[in-house]
C-alpha cells in the first residue's frame, strides 16, 4: 500500500473507531431526567421546561391539571405560551392551556386547566410546555394516573 493511501485512511480508520466507542457507551449513561417522557429533550432554558404537574380528577374521567413550567420568558418576542396534555401513545392532544402573556418576573409558574377529558382506559399521559420561538422540545412530564405520585407529578383520583 502506498504512502498516500495510508495516511488517508489512517485518520478516517481513527474517527471510525472513536465514533463506534462513543455510540458504544451511550447506553450505559443513567439518565438524570427519569420520568420525563423523552429522555432526549432539550434541558436548555431557551425551550419550555415542565417541572411539576398534578393531576386531580374532578369527576369521572374528567381533569384538571396544574402545572408548574419554567422558561427564559424575554417578553413578548420570546416566552412559554401554552402547555398540553397528551396521550403518548398516540400524540393526541387531549387538553392545552394557552398562556396569554410572558412570565419574565415570575419563573417557575404555574397555570391550571379544568375539563380535561381522560378516557378510562388510558393510564398515562405526557404534559408538555412550548414557547412561541422554539416551539416544544424542552422536558415533558410523564404521568401514570393509576399511582397517588411519582417524579415530579401527583395524582388525585376521585373515589
């Protein structure tokens, strides 16, 4: 093999070995975010974060959450304008809280929304935040409505 083909691929034989190591050792992380449903959000301040939902059942499959987001709200140009409740099964949204206004002065918030239909036979939902610039990809919260609490939610069923 000549000079000029070993040097050319002696650096890509390199950064192939150093890639396949790096991909390698992904799944051997522990998560710090567990119980967010997409472990690969985005944790910058810049996309909405959910750090607390509670879910009250009001009446026989119907909700109110509360949940409590924190964003860099800069004013009217860049802020967390609505959170949702979905099914992560399907993306369905199954209820949303538009958020009319910035929240600079007050970080983290938290917004309620009432007459939130749950079907029976769903067990978990995820809640998610946006902003008007980024739109979602910030962290979501996972909730099994089948337990009183797990990270960062509570549940309060009607008996």
């Amino acid at each position: 093999m000549n000079a000029f083909v070993r040097f050319r691929l002696f650096p890509a034989a390199i950064l192939l070995m150093l890639l396949a190591a790096v991909y390698a050792r992904g799944g051997d992380e522990k998560n710090d975010f567990s119980g967010t449903s997409d472990p690969n959000f985005n944790p910058d301040l810049n996309y909405a974060q959910v750090e607390y939902v509670k879910a009250t059942e009001v009446s026989a499959g119907v909700w109110r959450f509360d949940v409590t987001v924190r964003h860099n709200d800069e004013g009217w140009e860049h802020y967390a304008d609505a959170w949702q409740v979905i099914d992560p099964g399907s993306a369905e949204i199954l209820g949303e809280r538009i958020l009319a206004h910035p929240h600079d002065a007050e970080q983290p918030f938290t917004r309620s929304q009432s007459g939130i239909p749950i079907p029976a036979d769903l067990i978990q939902v995820a809640v998610r935040a946006k902003c008007n610039v980024h739109g979602f990809g910030g962290r979501e919260i996972l909730v099994d409505l089948a337990r009183k609490e797990g990270e960062n939610y509570q549940v309060q069923r009607k008996r």
